[in-house]
C-alpha cells in the first residue's frame, strides 16, 4: 500500500490530511493509499485564541475528526527526515524510535517562537507560541497575586499577537489571578518601530491606537529591550521597568525541520514552493502552513497565520493525492485575504485586502471575531460524509 505522510497535527497538516482522505474516497482508492498524521500531541492547538483570557478553546482532539475518515494519528516527535529513503524518524512518548517510509510527504509541522538575542531573554521570558507556553504564563500569574509589587507587565512586539494579548491581558489577569489585581495592572507595550501594529498598515491604525487608551496599555515607540532580570527589565534608552513579567510576540520561524530538505530557506525558515505546493527541488514533498514559502497570487506570499495554513493544507492534500492517483493537479491560489484583530475592550477590527481596508469594528466586529475563532476554524467532527465535504478545496 502506498502512503501518504503528514508531519505535523496543527491546521495545515489536519486540513492536508483531510483533503488527501477525499481524494482517496472520491477514486475509490482507499485499499491502495493510506494517510498517516505524526503529530506531537493529539491535539490541535488553536494558536489564534491562545492570547485569551480562558483556556477552554485553546485546543481540540484530533482524533475524532482523523478518525472517521480513516486518517491515523501517530503521536510522536519527527528527529530526521530522509528526503533520499523516503523515510521519516520519529520517537514516541514512551522512547520507542520508528522510521516510518512514505510514498508523497506533506510537510506542515508549523513554526515555532524565537527569541531576540537578548540578556536574560532565555531565563526570564515568557511567551504564547504554544499550548504549553500559554499555561506556563498563566501560572505564573497566578502566582504572582501572593507577590507584592509584581503588578507591572511588558509585552515586546505590537504585530498581531501583540496587540490582541497586550488589550486582553487585563480579562487575562482577572480570569487567572485576581480581578483587582487587574485593575491595578500596569501594561507596557515596546515597539521598535515609530508606529504601533508596523505590519497591519496604516487603515486600522486610529481604532487600534484607541483601543490601547482604552485597555490602559502604555506604548514604547522607537524602543527596545537590552537587558531582561529576574524583577527588572532595561529598555535600550536606559529605562529601568521594575518588572518580573516580559511576554515576547516578536519573531516566529518555521520549523527547523525544514532544514533537512537542503534548499535555501527565506529569512523566516520557510522553504519554497511551486504552484502546486511541491517543494522546489524535492522529489514527493508537498508542504503547507507555516513552513512552506508559496504565492497567494501574482504579488503575496501567504502568511504565517491559520488563515492561510487551512487552504494551503486543502491543496497540498488534495495535490499530493492526486499526484499518487495520476490525476491532474490544481495550483493554490487564496486571492481573498481578511483580518480580523482583537482589540480587548475595544472591540476588534475587521479588515479586508492586502491593504486591510476596514470594514466593521467594535461590538459587531468582536462577534465576528468569536464566530471565526470559535465555529468556523473548529475542524468537523460526526459523520464520515460531513467530514470529507468540509475538506472540498472551494468548500
């Protein structure tokens, strides 16, 4: 039996996994060709929410939606990938080392947070790249509330994840430690940058400036961190901010896995892609999500976000299927690009086109914001039917 393998259970390598089962089903090749997700947990980690303040939506299992279309979940940590042997190595929970052979690989194992090289960063910084991040920073402020003068907190970065973390940490607080504590919080935002949010442009700007007055978060322009302590932290300009609580939003990377396909990776680690989503370079290897370096259309490259990881994941499913079956393939094209930022108390904003036009803001766009994070990114579950419908590329 032929084999598709996916590295990677976040949503580029779920949805890829989903679209390679369809394929299989709609040519009645499900005797012929298997689909295997390797996935570090049994989870799907829904990043987009893990700046909230409850953790009850930050994840999901896989396996009932893998599961009834027939898609198996290995848990496990990939250590190597020999693009040559067509063999990928993986280690289980409990030691046991595997090597799995496949026939088409679909890369998608996402990316990871990374640090500024920076005194202190590594032993003092906290972070909600992941699932295990964001409960380790709410424990931490759940201790904090026995700490006196420990209410001061600074976020480094004002991208995406930035702001919507820096405007709900107040609710984030409140919900983990202590209301009052809330309150009396103080938030400090550091930007490099001579403007807050450099990457969303200058549409949204004025509502996103506003809600930050609105959340009582301090912004730090044109700044820097230059040293982090255990209960200080040292701005570039000299500023000494007595804190014990630096969060990073600032500089994802694809995984490092990648490095194992020996082609020239961009400045974020991605690799690049044809049309198709194939690897330039190497033979059966499709990737999808945050590792893979692809055109949405003549001018843009997709983005690190969940937005782009869904799609992109449907099409090197789809691709790689068919590719196995003989049939003909389809290049990924998502010509149709939205935001939709958190603002706290603020509301959010939602945008729309390359140039984030705004559409919608405050309680309306707030709404939209829950619906998309919460029902529309959740992956189906139930009947196998339902399932497979969901993963139709224009679907």
């Amino acid at each position: 039996m032929k084999e598709i393998l996916i590295v990677g259970g976040g949503f580029a390598g779920l949805w890829a996994a989903l679209a390679a089962a369809r394929e299989i089903a709609e040519a009645g090749a499900e005797a012929e060709i298997a689909v295997r997700v390797v996935s570090r947990d049994r989870f799907l980690t829904n990043r987009p929410r893990l700046y909230e303040a409850s953790s009850d939506g930050y994840r999901v299992p896989l396996e009932p939606t893998l599961g009834p279309v027939g898609v198996a979940l290995d848990e496990a940590e990939v250590t190597a990938i020999d693009t040559s042997a067509h063999e990928v190595s993986i280690q289980k929970p409990d030691g046991t080392k595997v090597k799995l052979p496949y026939d088409r690989l679909i890369m998608a194992a996402g990316s990871i947070g990374t640090l500024p090289p920076i005194e202190g960063l590594d032993q003092h910084a906290f972070s909600i790249d992941d699932y295990a991040a964001a409960m380790a920073l709410d424990r931490h402020l759940e201790a904090l509330v026995a700490k006196p003068g420990s209410d001061t907190f600074v976020i480094l970065g004002s991208g995406f994840t930035g702001i919507e973390l820096a405007t709900e940490l107040r609710n984030r607080i409140a919900a983990t430690a202590d209301p009052e504590a809330a309150e009396r919080a103080r938030v400090v935002l550091v930007e490099q940058a001579d403007r807050v949010a450099p990457e969303l442009g200058d549409n949204p700007r004025s509502l996103i400036e506003d809600a930050l007055v609105q959340s009582g978060v301090e912004v730090r322009l044109r700044e820097t961190v230059e040293r982090v302590e255990a209960d200080n932290i040292v701005l570039g300009s000299g500023e000494r901010i007595a804190s014990c609580t630096l969060i990073v939003t600032v500089g994802p990377r694809a995984s490092p896995l990648n490095e194992a396909f020996g082609v020239a990776l961009d400045p974020s680690g991605r690799a690049p892609c044809d049309d198709m989503l194939r690897v330039i370079g190497v033979p059966d290897t499709y990737m999808a999500g945050d590792v893979a370096m692809a055109h949405v259309d003549d001018e843009h490259v997709a983005l690190m976000s969940c937005q782009h990881a869904i799609t992109m994941g449907k099409f090197a499913g789809f691709n790689a299927a068919r590719d196995l079956l003989g049939l003909a393939l389809r290049p990924y094209r998502q010509i149709r690009y939205v935001t939709c930022l958190d603002l706290g108390r603020g509301g959010a904003v939602f945008t729309t086109g390359w140039d984030r036009e705004v559409q919608m803001h405050g309680d309306e766009a707030k709404q939209l914001k829950r619906t998309i994070v919460s029902e529309r990114i959740i992956p189906p579950t139930g009947e196998r039917e339902a399932i497979l419908a969901a993963a139709a590329l224009d679907g």
